[in-house]
C-alpha cells in the first residue's frame, strides 16, 4: 500500500471545484483511496462565518463564564453561539466544550477551525460529510473516468492520550468497517467483537503525509489498499442507547 500526498493544489476557494483540481494535480487510478481534509470541503461549499454573524444566548453566555471560570481565559461567547447552533447536543459546557454533530460526530467545539481561513473567523464543518464524499466520488468518475473511494477527513483528540489523529467524517465507495466477528484468529477461536474501523485508518494514515499547519496539502491518495474477503459494515458512530461514555458525560454535566 502506498500513500502520498497531492501537491500543488492551491487555496480553495467557495465554489471551486475541488475533484477538477484534484485531477490535474495527479494521476488517479481505479481503487485508489482520495482522502480529502474536511477544511477544503467546508472551504468549496462556503461554509466559513464571522463572529459578527452570532448573537450569543444564553447557554453560549453560560458556555464562556463556565469555560471562564475554570481555565482563567475569556471565552468569546459568540463562538460559543456559532459551536452551539452547530450542535445537536452539547454534552460538556466547560472546562471544554464537547459537543455532537448533526451528523453524528463527537468533538471539541463542533469542529469549528480558527487556523487557515483566509477570509474569515471561522471555519464549520461540513454539513454532511458523506454526501460530500458521494458528490466528489461522482465528480472524480466524471472528470477522470476512474472508480476511486473519497474520505472526508478530520483531525481529533482522543480520550486518555495525548495528540491527535486523522479521523473519517465522510465516506464513499469504501465500507467504514471490516467486520472480523465470526473469523478465527490462529489458535481457532472464534472472534467475538472485533471490528476495525477501517476508514478511520485510513484517514490517519493520510494524516501523515498531508500534516497539519501551513502545508498547503489537504488531499492524500492511498494506493492499493484491499479491504480482503471480510464482511463490511458502514456503522462508524456508536447508536445512542449503546453508548455508555455518552451517558455518563450526560450524567457527570448534570
């Protein structure tokens, strides 16, 4: 397996064509895997904003004296407003604000990116990544006439260790999981939970060559991935009533 990242491409701007760019940027071949940073996505659709745009209410003025409060830093409520009308629930107000997409991701802040948004404050995710993800799948086919798989990306945190890593947001043409459950490992016992977040992998393994900051190289193309001969399933975000952390942060911001 290969992966190596598209060079060249310029600053995109709202109603750029991003899979035209990337087609004349590089070489694509069938199967190939086009991982895509959700910043570029969010940039194309015009999903950038101004602080100006939010009237803060009340939970974002409680969300920054709360934040406030606990760190010593003066959170702008009006962020706070632009993470709360991106949320469908906020599951912790302070000392960070960790709250679920309309799309079913959990993150800091909605996702909602300050770094490397030339014409405005701030930047919001997409709206729905996986439809993002089939449009640009269709687009590529169209532009280049070859069958690829497109990941929206992102980058975050994780629970009891430090850094961050390339996640998937959105997905096409690739299931979000390989499904080892009935397979047996070499002693012959049956595996019994085992499913691998195979999109997620691949987002971060595209994280390591596009990298973070002021490189300009938002596209990695991962070559010759197979996903073998195992059952599939597009489940990535836990359903709610099984979601035991989800609960219990309800529980503990209470």
């Amino acid at each position: 397996m290969e992966v190596f990242a598209v060079e060249g491409l310029p600053e995109v701007r709202p109603g750029d064509d991003i899979a035209r760019l990337v087609v004349e940027q590089t070489d694509l071949r069938d199967g190939d895997v086009v991982c895509v940073a959700s910043t570029v996505v969010s940039k194309a659709a015009g999903r950038q904003a101004d602080l100006d745009d939010y009237t803060p209410g009340e939970q974002a003025r409680r969300i920054a004296d709360a934040i406030g409060s606990v760190t010593g830093e003066r959170k702008d409520p009006r962020f706070a407003q632009a993470v709360v009308e991106e949320s469908e629930e906020i599951l912790t107000e302070a000392p960070f604000v960790l709250a679920v997409t309309r799309f079913g991701h959990i993150t800091v802040n909605a996702g909602i990116d300050r770094s490397n948004v030339p014409d405005a404050d701030l930047l919001l995710l997409p709206e729905d990544p996986t439809a993002s993800a089939t449009q640009l799948r269709a687009d590529i086919r169209e532009r280049a006439g070859v069958d690829v798989a497109v990941i929206v990306t992102d980058t975050s945190g994780r629970p009891f260790r430090l850094g961050q890593r390339g996640v998937a947001l959105g997905w096409a043409g690739v299931p979000a999981a390989r499904d080892w459950r009935g397979e047996h490992d070499r002693e012959g016992r049956e595996l019994s939970a085992t499913v691998q977040a195979v999109v997620d992998e691949l987002a971060a393994a595209a994280n390591l060559v596009t990298g973070e900051g002021a490189g300009g190289t938002p596209v990695a193309v991962v070559r010759e991935f197979a996903f073998g001969d195992h059952d599939d399933s597009d489940a990535l975000y836990r359903e709610e009533d099984s979601d035991v952390v989800r609960e219990a942060l309800r529980e503990w911001s209470l």
